[in-house]
C-alpha cells in the first residue's frame, strides 16, 4: 500500500509539471519592437512581462472622486490611439485609492476609477472585451500614504500591456 501510494504521488507531481511546463510553452512573446517603442514613448516602463503606464503623475484624482477632467479624457484618446495604431488592442486598467476610509468602500472607489479609464479608452477605439478593469483599492501603495501629498499619489490608474499573450 505504501509503494502504491509513492507511485501515485510521484505520478501526480510528474502530471502537474508537466501541465505547468505546457502553461509557460503557450505563452509567447508578443511585441514587436514598433510597439515596444510606442509604448517607451508614452512613458511605459516594462515590469517582468507587463508594461505599466502609472497615470498618477497625470490623472491624479481628488480624495473619494472617480471623475476625469477634459485634458485627462484628451490624453487618454491620445493614448488609445497611439496603442491601436501600432496594434495594441488588449489592455488592463487597474484602479488604486489611498488608505484613508473604508476598505470595502475604497475597493469600490477603484473600481469606479478603473471603469472611467477604460470607458475612455472604448470610446477611442479599443474592444470594450480586450479591456480588463481590476481593482485594487489600497493594496498596492506607492508611497506610505503617510502625507497628504504621499495619498494623492496613491489615488492613480495604471494601464497595463502584457508582452505575452496566448498563442
């Protein structure tokens, strides 16, 4: 019984990286280097396999608001047209709060935050189903949030393109 049991550990640990190994092989680099240049140009900065815009230096948004002024609604269309132009279609909007206030609540607000980015960048060309919106609320500061100027650069939306997608 006791080998009987090894054997069919061993077997399932030799299934599971197998499917692992299968997982990583049907991911491919998906970039060209047109693309990596425009996404340079718009000030991404590449994280593992994502490229990440941090738009709190441009959209910063006021504690508990969720709204976007005319030159972030501009830069925004700017954006998503700089992005379809060199074929990217696939994005990721996250939406981050501060850490004053309710979690839950917080978890909302980024919601909302993450939502109006994306709607932008629909309404400018994108496929409303290759834009993902994620909210993360307070979990992922920039700053310890410990000042007033520290919060309002933790209220921002980050656009993120993955360099890697499935074949």
């Amino acid at each position: 019984m006791n080998f009987l049991l090894r054997r069919t550990l061993s077997s399932t640990v030799l299934l599971l990286a197998a499917a692992i190994l299968t997982a990583c092989q049907t991911m491919q680099a998906t970039l060209t280097p047109e693309q990596i240049a425009v996404l340079k140009r718009e000030g991404f900065v590449q994280h593992d396999t994502d490229w990440e815009l941090n738009l709190s230096g441009k959209f910063l948004f006021e504690t508990d608001q969720d709204d976007l002024g005319s030159d972030s609604i501009a830069a925004l269309q700017k954006l998503a047209r700089a992005l379809l132009d060199v074929g990217i279609e696939r994005v990721r909007v996250d939406g981050h709060t501060d850490s004053i206030g309710d979690k839950a609540y917080n978890m909302t607000l980024s919601e909302r935050r993450a939502r109006n980015v994306a709607e932008v960048l629909i309404s400018s060309g994108m496929q409303r189903d290759l834009v993902q919106i994620r909210a993360l609320g307070d979990t992922q500061p920039l700053t310890s949030g410990k000042t007033r100027a520290e919060r309002r650069e933790n209220r921002r939306v980050v656009v993120v393109v993955s360099s890697l997608a499935p074949k």
